[in-house]
C-alpha cells in the first residue's frame, strides 16, 4: 500500500494510569487522535474491553474478548506490572492511517522497569470510524500471534562443603538411577523379576512402580537410585542385559552426596526438601519445593549462606519451540561453598580408631585440635551415622531406624553431651593451686598419716572433724609406700583424688569459684556450632555451703559438667602458653568461579578466648609431670614410641553401678604434629580404660612424624 509519509517532530507525552495528557501530532485529523488517545489511556487502566471495541473487524476476528483479556492479563501478570505509562516521539501518517511509534513503560516492583518501542496503526473505515489494527506486538513489542510467555526460576546450587585441604565432603550430585523405559518392554512381569534379580530388591514392588508408570501412559519409571560407588559392576552388567532398562548418571535424580558417608556425620549434619511446616517460618516461606533446608549440624547453622538465590528467565517461546525471546533474566547467585578446618584423613583415622576399639561396647568422643589457633582437625561423636540416608531427596527407609537406636547415633555427643571431666580436670585445679600460690609442685598432703587402708587396694581420706560422717574421699592405691610422698607430682601422675580434694578445700570455694570462671567452666566456649554451657555446680552457694561438694568437684566429680569439645579447647592452655583459644570449626566461606576455583567471602581468624590464664612456669612445669605421666604412670596406655606426650587420664562415675565416663587428655609435644587429642569414653565400669589408651594411642600414632 502506497503512503504518503511525514515524519513530525513533537513532544514527548506520557499517557499515565488515571488520565491522559496528550499531544499528538497537529496535522494528523481529530478522529485519529482521539481514537488513539483513548486506546492509550483505556491500556493505561487495563480496561480491556473498551479496548477490544476499538479493534478492526480483521483484528478482533482472530480473537474473542477473553482470549484478548487473556494476552494482556498473562504479559502483564506475569511481569507483575503495577503502571503502565505511554510515551510518543513521533507519527507516520498517510491518508487512510496512522502510526505512532511510542515507548511502552512497564513499571515492576519485583523485575524493575520494561520499555519497549513500539508502534500503534490508527485506521479509517467508512470515511468516520477510526479503529486500532492491533496485534500482540501492541502488548509487549518482541510478542508475535504465535508466542507465548513463561517464567522460570534459575534454581541455585547449593552450596558445598570441603576439608581443610580442599578435598570435597558434600557435594551436588546425581544419583546413579536405573530406570525401565516403558515403551520398550513387552512384559512387565518378567522384566521387574530381572530388574529384581540383578538388585536384590522385591520383584512385586519393582513391577508396582513399571505398571503404575504404564497405566498414566508415562514412558519412564525410576525403579531404583544409588550413590556413587553403590551400584556394583556385576550389577550393572546384568542391567544391561535387560530389554528397556537403562542407567543414568547425570540428570534424573539429584542428590546431597557424603563423599565419605558418615565421616564427620554430627559435624556436617545433612539435610532434606523444605515442608510445608518449614514453609511457616519467614526465613523458609518463598523457598521452592524440592529445595534443601539445613536440619543439623553445618548444614543447619549456615543454611543461609548455602542456600544461594535464585534467578528468574521471563521469555516468549514459539509455538514449535525454536524461537525463545529473552525479555528478563537474573542469573541465580549459588550458595557459598564451606571450607572446614577439620582434616578429613585425621577425621577418618579418628573414626576408624573408635570403631576398632568402641565396637558395640561403648559410646563416646574424640576431638583433634590446634592449640596455638583452636583449629579442630577432626571431631568424631560416636556411633556415628551415614549421611547419605538423606541424601536423596526421600530419605532412606534406614532413616527411622536411627531415632529408635538406643546408642543414640543422631546424638552429637561433641557439641551436647555434658559429662563430668573426672580426674582429667585435676590439671585445671593444678592451675588454680599454682597460679595463686596456694600449693608448689613440691607441697605434700599434711594428713598422709589419717589416711585409710579400705580394702582391695584402695584407701580413704576425710578431713578430721568434718561432717561427712561416712563419706570418704577414695583413691586407689593412694597410699602405696613405693609411690613416696603424696606431692603434686604424684598426686597427677597417679591421679590422686585425696590430694586434689583437699586441694579445692584449701582454695576456698570463692577462689575455686572465680578461677572456674577464669578457665572457662562457667560458660559455652564460642563455637561455629550450638555448644552446651559448661557448669561448674548447679549453684554456686552449693560449692560454698558443702565442703564435701567443693572436694568432689575440685577432683572433676560433683556437679561439673562439661562437652568434649569445650574440654579438648580447655587443653589447649597446655600447647598455647597458658592461653586459651577459641575452638572452630569454619575455615573459610567462599564463591565458586567459573574455573571451579575458590574465591574466599570471609575466613576465621584465630583468636584468643581466655588470656594468660596461666603462667609459662606453671605450663612447663605442668607439661614435665603430664609427660611423665604418660611415659610411666597412668597414661601409659596411651604411650607411643618416638613421640613425647603429655597427657592426662580420668574416670568419672555417673551415678549408678553399671557404667562409668572415661577420658584421655593429651598433647603432642615432639615427633608429631602438636595438637591437642581428647578422647571420651562411654562404657561398662572397667571396660573404659582400655577403650580409651587404645584410642588416643592409634589417634597419636597416626599423628607422628
């Protein structure tokens, strides 16, 4: 068609939401104007209708009012569009019609704002009606008859989770998943008793899951998903024998999977899909189906961090599929990637040391760190459980089985479990008496003469004219001649409950108190983690009113309760010169580039908890009688050839006649690496003591030089 074309410059004018202030182009005639002007400001309001009967016959034949209802409402829905505005720059003209090429300005809350150059076509019929030839450019430009639009969230990686080291804990991926391929198979009986076969898995409910598929007219069914490294080769062989069955690794079913199943399990924690419960919280109400939500552990407490943002596409897709037009995009931002300080090949020897010596027979700790930063290097609470039960997005049928284990094994016994220290608490008593001069290394118990032979190699104490009436301090072979003068270094050595109990009553409960206070034991360590308090009594009048009390709890008995990692911190006095760093477990937080290399967000910095609770004196000369404790007396056990240790043991009773608490507390002084190694044991009385020599001694040894 032949035009007459004229370019005219105008103002530019905005057509807002509630009105109009036009200014059109004054050599196109009234009737043009006016039409376009109320086709504007009807769009502005979203006034469909009014619309759709300024349509051309030829127009409005390719669609009804809904569907035209429909165009607009599913753009702008979509987009979320709270205004719509219209700016004009110019008109085209010719005698029977106009164009106006104007901005389309779709103002968003969410995605901003959309501007779009487009053109509306005024048209004259009949010499007096002026009618829009209107397609869907006109609702947003890029928009064809064909097209239609969809949103869709650019879901975030989850963050992963690595060792000291670098080596990768936790990590995205899939599940190897077999699968039948409905289409392919003739009989579903004999295939599933195959698929059964090669699997070892119920022939019934494999041939449920093909028939269920085969009814809703799917063509795949999942029968079976396995961790990397699950699946056996013969297995797999077999599979592949199978008509219509098939193999995937890389695309059906995502996965959180433990590169070393239960290593760490307490101290990684694991997590499952969110829930509708979840979904009540604030912090969980906008999360998609299907995404992670951190239930214990790092995982738990840096759920935020791993969880990344989503991004979002809006775009038009054609109707055969082949032509998409990108109209916003924000790329998903992935969760940050974790480093621990934990050192996963120390983790693994701990754990396996626990498994060799605990087995069935005890329940129990053990904490690695680095006393001159508070790094812990592996941290095992055992038993311990396999994180890849959750690791697919159902967790495993075992997962129930762990809430009615009567070991506890989802109990992090590191960070919650509280325990009397016993006699590996006496150095922290050691402390109090040196450091206020209230003993010397070389001061004797003044009453060795009042103490008792009570039968079966064990002798008693009580102090004369107390009111304990039949309570005695006890302690085996306390009172040997061959083990000379009941000093301070004998009393360690050997473990000697009558001298730290009348110890504690020559500090006084007030300054017993305060240096409790002093050493930590009246608070929770700062952790990464939730620690439970340290608790010195139940009440501190209770350590002021009862001697007894005061006796008991300065040997580790009593009321004092403590966590085996707060303890293992404790140690580090020992390694740092008197100071006590704070202990921790996150390394660093960082992004992923595009090179899969670590960009770091943030990274812990060592620091100093308690300060100069001790002097290097009193540290030295601690060390000289830890270490000889550990080369010839009860710490024996845990002794290791080419290496000097100094190290403490302890026995705590728990209230009953069945089990007792066993610890071992030591420090790698030379021919390995220096770090602290506590050890906690769980047990039957009498069975704890070996469990915790052979402990420390196979974590000791894989620590040497």
């Amino acid at each position: 068609m032949n035009k007459v074309k004229r370019i005219i410059s105008v103002m530019l004018i905005a057509v807002l939401l509630g009105g109009t202030a036009a200014l059109f182009s004054s050599c196109a005639s009234d009737g043009f104007l006016q039409t376009a002007q109320d086709y504007f400001s009807a769009l502005c309001q979203r006034d469909y209708e009014k619309m759709y009967d300024m349509l051309t016959p030829q127009s409005a034949a390719r669609l009804k009012l809904d569907s035209f209802k429909e165009y607009h409402d599913k753009v702008y829905n979509l987009l979320g569009v709270n205004k719509i505005s219209v700016e004009q720059a110019e008109t085209v003209s010719s005698s029977d019609r106009i164009v106006y090429n104007y901005v389309l300005v779709l103002d968003t809350d969410q995605y901003g704002q959309f501007r779009y150059d487009s053109t509306l076509e005024v048209v004259k019929k009949l010499d007096k009606f002026y009618l829009i030839e209107w397609s869907p450019a006109n609702v947003i430009t890029p928009m064809t008859w064909d097209d239609r639009i969809y949103k869709t969230t650019l879901r975030a990686k989850r963050g992963e989770i690595f060792d000291c080291n670098g080596k990768v804990l936790i990590k995205n991926e899939y599940a190897v998943t077999v699968y039948a391929d409905i289409t392919k198979i003739d009989d579903i009986n004999q295939a599933a008793s195959d698929v059964a076969q090669a699997l070892a898995l119920d022939a019934e409910s494999v041939r449920k899951k093909m028939q269920s598929a085969a009814d809703a007219e799917q063509d795949t069914a999942v029968l079976a998903a396995f961790i990397p490294g699950e699946l056996t080769l013969e297995a797999e062989e077999a599979l592949k024998l199978i008509e219509g069955i098939n193999i995937d690794r890389d695309s059906i079913t995502p996965i959180r999977y433990a590169v070393y199943g239960s290593a760490a399990a307490h101290t990684i924690g694991y997590s499952t899909p969110v829930t509708a419960e979840d979904r009540q919280k604030e912090e969980y109400a906008q999360l998609l189906s299907g995404t992670r939500v951190g239930r214990t552990g790092v995982e738990k407490e840096y759920d935020s961090l791993l969880q990344g943002v989503n991004g979002t596409e809006i775009y038009l897709l054609s109707a055969d599929s082949r032509t998409r037009t990108s109209l916003y995009k924000s790329e998903a931002v992935n969760g940050l990637d974790i480093s621990l300080t934990l050192d996963i090949d120390v983790q693994l020897a701990a754990e396996k040391a626990m498994a060799e010596n605990y087995g069935e027979r005890a329940t129990g700790t053990t904490v690695v760190n680095d006393p001159k930063t508070g790094e812990i290097k592996a941290m095992v609470s055992y038993p311990s459980f396999d994180l890849n039960i959750y690791a697919a997005d159902s967790p495993r049928s075992d997962a129930a089985d762990l809430v009615t284990d009567e070991s506890l094994p989802l109990f992090n016994r590191l960070t919650q479990g509280r325990y009397a220290p016993g006699s590996v608490f006496k150095t922290m008593t050691a402390i109090m008496g040196l450091e206020t001069g209230t003993v010397t290394l070389n001061t004797a118990f003044p009453y060795e003469n009042e103490i008792i032979s009570m039968g079966n190699g064990t002798d008693g104490w009580k102090p004369k004219g107390s009111k304990w009436v039949t309570y005695i301090i006890r302690q085996h072979f306390a009172n040997s001649a061959s083990l000379g003068k009941l000093s301070m270094k004998r009393a360690i050595a050997y473990s000697d409950n009558i001298y730290f109990g009348w110890l504690g009553m020559q500090l006084g409960a007030e300054v017993f108190l305060e240096w409790a206070e002093k050493l930590g034991f009246k608070e929770a360590a700062p952790f990464d983690l939730p620690l439970q308090s340290a608790s010195i009594a139940n009440d501190d009048d209770n350590l002021r009113n009862d001697a007894k009390l005061l006796a008991d709890t300065a040997f580790g008995q009593g009321e004092l309760l403590v966590t085996p990692v707060q303890l293992a911190a404790a140690y580090s006095v020992f390694g740092n010169e008197g100071s006590i760093m704070a202990p921790y477990v996150i390394n660093y937080t960082a992004e992923t580039d595009s090179e899969g290399k670590h960009k770091i967000v943030s990274q812990t910095q060592p620091r100093t908890w308690l300060a100069n609770v001790a002097s290097r004196d009193t540290i030295n000369d601690l060390l000289e009688i830890l270490e000889f404790t550990v080369d010839s007396a009860t710490g024996k056990g845990g002794y290791v050839r080419g290496m000097r240790i100094a190290g403490k043991t302890g026995t705590a009773q728990t209230g009953n006649e069945v089990t007792e608490i066993g610890w071992f507390a030591s420090y790698i002084l030379e021919g390995g690496k220096n770090y602290v190694v506590l050890v906690n044991t769980d047990g039957y009385i009498g069975e704890t003591s070996d469990i915790k020599h052979a402990t420390i001694k196979a974590v000791c040894s894989y620590l040497k030089d």
